[in-house]
C-alpha cells in the first residue's frame, strides 16, 4: 500500500520529463533531503558532470522504495550555479549502476535498495532543469505525498482500533466481557480520539493544500495558512502528529488482543508493526525547527480607541471574530484584575456582553438572538481566553450555552416571555444548578434535591453547590428529583427567581476560575407554582444530554484557548527563545494544541450541521483538558518563579493555573466523560470522521484472522 501512495509523487515527476519513462515501466524516485524531509527514509546525493553529448551522474542513493522491482529512476540532482534542480530519469540497468537490496522490510509489501552510480552516462533528453516555480510544484507534490502516507497511517490505526472495539467485545472475562472492564473502555476512547484527532488535522492540511492550489491558479502570492512558514510545513507538522498519535492507537488495539497482539500471524500484531513503520516514513523527524516552529503571537485587529463595540458583526465569520476580539480587549479585559483580586465579575460584564449580543448567539432573530452557529459562540470563547481569563469565559458560557438553549428548546411562551429576552440582553442573570454536595458527575445517584407535588404546586427541598453565577443570579434552572423511585427517569427542571422565600445563596471562595463567582444554593420548603416546570416532567436528563454536547465543546473552546494563550506568551520570553531545548517543547506542544482545535473546529462544523456530536463533545472534553493542563503546566515551569508572580504581573501564569484545574471537571469530570464516551464507541459510534469512512460495526477487518 506505501507504494501505491508514492506512485503520485512518481507521476508528477515523470510528467516534468520531455520523454517520460514507458507507461508500462515500473519507476522509483528517490529525491535529495532538502527537498524530501526525510519522507520514506530516502537520502540521494547525486552529482550531474556535463561530457561530450550528455551528462555523466555519480554518487548515490540509499533506502529508496520500489527500487529492486523498478526499471527506472527518478532521482533530483545538485542544483546548479543558478540554483536550478535537475530531475534526472535513470534505466537501471545502464552501465555504472549498482543496486543493493535491503533485507525483507519491516512494512509488509514493501521492499527497499540503494544504489550507487559510478560514472553513468545520462543523455541530454532524460535531464531537466527545474526552475523555482517548478521546484516549488515539486515541494507541493511531495507535501502531498506525506499527507497520503499518514492517511494511510491513520486508516491503519482506524482499523486496529475497530477490531479491538470487535474483540473486547466478544471477548470474556470474569463472569463478564472484556469491554465491561472501565480500564479497557478507557483505552478505547483514548484510541479512538488519536484516529479521529489525526483525520482532523490531515483534513485541515488539505484543506490549507487545496486553497493553496487555487490561490496559485489565480495568479496570486504565496499563501500557506501559516504565518512564517514555507509551503508543505503544514504537512510536516500534521506527518508529526500522526507519528506520535498512530502508534500510541495502535498499541492500546494489540494490548487489548492480550497475547494474539503479538503473534506474528495475528493481523493486529502486524498491523503494530506496519503503523510504526509507516510512522517513521513520513520523516521529519530531524526539522523540529520547521515541524513546528514556536508559536507567534497572532497580530490584534486594529480597531480605533474611540470605537465601542455596541453590537457584533454578522455578516462574516471574520468580522464576528475581530469584533469579539475588540470588544474583549476593550470592554472585558482590563477589569479582569480587578475580578480576580475583588471575588469575580459584576453585573457589568452581562450588560457588556448582552449589549453585543454574546448571549443570543444561536438564538433565532425571531426571539431577538443573533441568529447564528456554535462556530460563531466558540469564536467569541476563543477571544475571551486569549485575552482575559476561564472565569471571565465559564460565566457567560453558562448564560450562553447552557441556560439560554434549555429555556429556548424546552420553555413554555410564558417562561420564555417573562426571562429570555432579559437574559439575552444581559439584564438579567441565569444559574444552572446541578451538582450536589455528595457529588456532581453521577446525577442519577447523586441527585438529592427533591421537588415534592402539592395541591397547588410545588416543594422544593434540597441543597446546590458549586454553581457558576448563582450569588449574582436573578433566575435558577434547577435539577430536582420528582420521583424517588423514577431514576434517570424521575428527574425534573425547574425555573426558579433568585428571590423566592426560600431560597438562600452563598458565595464560595474558590482557588480556580476566581472571576467567576461561584454558589452554593439552600432550599428550604421553597414554594413553586405549577408552571415552573421546563420540559416535560420527569425527562430532565434527556433535556441535559441534549445540551450537554455544546456546553462540552464550549468548555474544549475555552481550554484551548487557554493553553494558546500561554503559549504564545512562553514563545516571546528570551530565556525561552535562546534555549534550544526550550523551543523544541514548545514546538511539540504546538503541533498537539493545532491538532486539538482541528478536532474541535469539526466538531463544531459538525454539531452546526445537525450531526450527531455526542462522542466527538465527550472527547474534545477530555482531550482539551488533558493537554490544556500538560501545556500551562510546561509554561510554568519554562518561565520558572515569575509565573507564579502576582496575576496583574507581565509574565504570571497564575490564574491560567488556577483556572485549567476547575475547568477539567466542569461539564463532568474526565472519568465520567470517559465513560459516556466508551457507551457511544460500545454501541458502534464511528471511529473514523467525514464521508466514505466507515463506522465500527463491532467486526473485525474483513483480512483479519478469526479469533480463536
């Protein structure tokens, strides 16, 4: 199959001959280092001597693909005194030439040699000078060719991961299966976010790929998608990823199988051996430099002093962005001192974003949203975690992806009526009050707030705790309990005024997320009328499932924009930018952080688009969170004592520390997460993403033995 990939890049280069090889010729290519990265492991070093009626080649090529079966090859000579690289076509039974084979390759199907050239003589009609706008078609081919190979990569860890869902399946263990074990379907879900982490990222780079072509038809300047980078370092990054990622997949697949994982005549064994190996092909590896060259900091918009943000732009998804990221800078970022030192945001940063319309972002117009997508709302929770911090972006998400979608979904006119266009309008405030004090993940079991039927009403009974916004809310949205006995079935929403009798609120002192203020809610024989009920009776956990998924990717937003953020600031340090070793980490941790919001951007295109998003949410959520910490962690220790300064000081990390620990379990914790993610893959969720990619039926490769 890794020829197969290459026969592209061999293609193009025979097209750029005046007299191609044969159409029924095999060829092999072999390119010099500064062109190639290192793909395929190929290293050429050949030299062109102009004689008498052509030219004469010597030197050498090593570990070139396809070379034993080939009966020509293309190979890139030294460029010229002009800087010109010459593409030479060689028979390889001309006089001069010596091949040697490698001994059976770790890939199967795939066979390698060298060759050495000592004075062969190549005529005039088989070299070609290849100006720099070829040359740069050239780098353009070979980009590509490295993004087929870590497809190819990626649906070799798609498959692996398909069968290990297939065996743990089937399998039994303890009176059980295997797949009831919480480790294994841990394992599962953490696979599954590395193949679908990967397409992400090698369907953001064609993307990049295709509008370069086009950019380049129309006669326009070089544009890469990335700022300071030369064309094809995209894939060079995304090959980096998918080399870390596809073995990491894989291996979890063969530690499922037990001991068939690593017999040799188990396909799951060999596809270990062949995704590794496919891995080391794409190269790389020795350009940390160019793979992922530190982050810069992202130019601001420019935007006049004088000019206030009243409203956002929604004629582009551009303008909406910049518009955000004014309006943050502006109106929301230099208060966040003050919110951090003083218990957390006032009533003026609802008006702010009220008045902008932050909360009606995908609220229809008729109802006086916006009348936008997610895409939209995770471009203004970017801009606020670029700029300000996750209490300043965990407040108003709660308004705006959690509490203003269940009233719209599930209220009645009245309610609606009576609570949405103020919330929209930032002129009242929402709490959602869920979690409880023997536990917040595990709803069902943990639930003990109590709403008891009376004659004309409502009782609600019971305690809250950690509830974002609650000592500044005008209206709660509240879980309770409605049939003891009910389970997920016996729960209910109700909308409950802040002012009721009945109803204490307390303010937590917290160490994360410091801007937002944080409750905890005391009912006490609280009396509700008939009509404060959202939804239907008994089906609040199917109202909260349906809004999980948004307030998950919400939260991925913000975490990553937490961990760019602190990146981009570590990059500027000069301790930072002279440490070799220090830029390298940074480098890693970029191509990751790129590879999360490729995730997450297709998420979101996704959940815009109506599809089901509930796995892709459960593992944006645990991914972010997990590589949100790994990376403001790695900050901190980088810019040693002073992250830890006071938060208003120029080089503190501080409260991106606090706040990435709280956000991790908000949404639900990692664990439970895992879990609801693991029941998705269980009950055959798509482990590979976009049409044409096929779901796990729970069978294994149709070319994989039968289990034993």
């Amino acid at each position: 199959m890794t020829e197969v990939v290459t026969e592209g890049l061999t293609a193009v280069l025979a097209g750029l001959l005046p007299h191609p090889p044969p159409p029924a010729a095999r060829s092999c290519t072999a390119l010099r280092h500064t062109i190639t990265d290192g793909l395929l492991g190929t290293d050429c070093d050949i030299g062109l001597r102009s004689t008498r009626g052509g030219w004469t080649a010597t030197g050498h090529a090593r570990h070139v693909l396809g070379l034993p079966d080939a009966a020509w090859m293309l190979c890139e000579a030294a460029p010229d005194r002009e800087g010109n690289t010459a593409l030479v076509l060689l028979p390889l039974d001309a006089g001069g030439l010596t091949r040697i084979e490698h001994r059976p390759s770790a890939l199967d199907g795939a066979r390698f040699a060298d060759v050495r050239l000592d004075g062969v003589k190549v005529p005039d009609a088989h070299v070609v000078r290849l100006p720099p706008a070829l040359a740069r078609t050239l780098r353009a081919t070979v980009a590509g060719t490295r993004l087929r190979l870590a497809r190819l990569a990626t649906g070799l860890a798609a498959e692996a991961v398909e069968a290990a869902i297939a065996h743990v399946a089937r399998r039994p263990f303890a009176g059980g299966r295997l797949a009831d074990r919480q480790a294994v379907r841990h394992a599962l879900v953490e696979a599954t976010a590395h193949v679908r982490m990967c397409e992400s990222y090698l369907d953001l780079a064609e993307r990049r790929a295709r509008t370069r072509e086009g950019h380049h038809r129309q006669g326009g300047e070089e544009d890469t998608g990335d700022p300071g980078q030369q064309p094809g370092d995209t894939a060079l990054r995304v090959a980096a990823y998918v080399a870390s990622a596809v073995p990491q997949a894989v291996e979890a697949a063969c530690q499922l199988h037990g001991g068939y994982g690593f017999l040799e005549e188990e396909w799951i064994a060999r596809a270990y051996r062949n995704s590794v190996f496919t891995s080391v092909l794409l190269g790389g590896q020795e350009q940390r430099d160019r793979v992922a060259c530190p982050p810069v900091p992202a130019a601001a918009e420019a935007t006049s002093s004088q000019t206030r943000i009243h409203a956002l732009p929604t004629h582009s998804l551009a303008a909406f962005r910049a518009g955000a990221r004014a309006l943050v800078r502006q109106d929301i970022a230099p208060h966040v001192p003050d919110w951090e030192a003083n218990g957390g945001v006032t009533r003026d940063l609802f008006r702010t974003a009220g008045g902008a319309g932050v909360f009606g972002v995908r609220v229809p117009t008729r109802e006086g949203g916006l009348g936008l997508d997610l895409g939209h709302g995770v471009a203004f929770i970017r801009a606020v975690g670029r700029d300000a911090v996750g209490g300043v972006s965990t407040s108003l998400s709660v308004q705006t992806h959690v509490a203003a979608p269940l009233l719209l979904r599930h209220g009645t006119q009245q309610q609606k009526q009576r609570w949405l266009r103020p919330l929209l309008a930032g002129e009242a405030i929402a709490a959602v009050a869920i979690t409880e004090p023997t536990g917040g993940s595990d709803l069902v079991n943990a639930t003990a707030t109590e709403a008891v039927r009376t004659a004309d009403g409502w009782v609600l009974e019971g305690e809250k705790t950690f509830v974002t916004n609650a000592p500044l809310a005008d209206v709660l949205i509240v879980l309770a309990r409605t049939e003891p006995q009910g389970g997920a079935l016996g729960m209910t929403f109700f909308l409950v005024p802040a002012d009721l009798p009945g109803v204490r609120v307390r303010q937590l002192q917290t160490v994360g997320l410091r801007s937002s203020r944080t409750g905890r809610i005391l009912f006490t024989h609280c009396r509700l009328p008939d009509d404060a009920v959202i939804g239907r009776r008994g089906m609040a956990m199917a109202h909260l499932a349906q809004a999980l998924p948004e307030e998950r990717l919400a939260i991925s937003a913000g975490m990553l924009a937490c961990a760019r953020r602190c990146l981009e600031h570590t990059a500027t340090l000069p301790a930072v930018r002279g440490s070799a070793a220090a830029s390298a980490e940074l480098a890693g941790w970029e191509v990751h952080l790129e590879a999360a919001e490729a995730f997450l951007d297709a998420a979101v295109a996704c959940f815009d688009g109506g599809g089901d998003t509930r796995l892709d949410a459960d593992l944006a959520k645990t991914v972010s969170a997990r590589l949100t910490q790994k990376i403001v962690n790695g900050c901190a220790r980088l810019t040693g004592p002073a992250a830890f300064s006071g938060a208003g000081e120029a080089n503190s990390l501080l409260p991106h520390l606090r706040d990435v620990r709280v956000l991790s379990v908000f949404g639900g914790s990692c664990e439970t997460v895992k879990d609801t993610a693991a029941a998705e893959i269980m009950r055959g969720a798509v482990v590979r993403q976009g049409p044409g990619r096929r779901s796990s039926s729970l069978q294994a490769p149709s070319h994989s033995p039968q289990e034993r």
